[in-house]
C-alpha cells in the first residue's frame, strides 16, 4: 500500500509566488513538485503551473539549488 499524498491548498500558487521571485527551485520545491505530479486531484489550472515552470526551468531561467529553502530567517535575540 503506497501512502496518500495530499498538498496543502494553494500550495502550487505560493510556490509559484516563491520561484518568481528568487528564480531558484530549492530541495524543498523539488519535493512538493514530485508531490504535486503524483497527486491524482491535482486541479487543472495547477498542472497548467507546474508545466509553465518546468518550462522556465528548461529554457534556463530559473537556477536549481541545494539549498532546502530559499527563504531567509532572522535571527530574533
């Protein structure tokens, strides 16, 4: 029995959001597209997202990191 993957709503619009603007797809971006791919109900308007990125990628602009996230935290203290 495979386990059930299911995305968080909105959760390819705000990766969107995110690739956008740092023009960088990180570990943790790679994971949730494989997610997204994998997930049957994914919506239409979604596959039409990833496959616009994915192009984007192809045609070299936007850079793969290994980095897990592309978000910068401050420290607080």
């Amino acid at each position: 029995m495979h386990p059930s993957i299911k995305l968080l709503p909105h959760a390819i619009s705000e990766l969107m959001a995110q690739v956008s603007t740092t023009r960088k797809i990180t570990l943790a971006d790679r994971y949730g597209l494989m997610a997204a791919i994998l997930d049957d109900s994914l919506e239409e308007e979604d596959r039409f997202s990833i496959d616009r990125l994915l192009r984007a990628l192809r045609r070299g602009r936007l850079q793969i990191v290994d980095e897990i996230s592309s978000l910068l935290f401050s420290g607080g203290g």
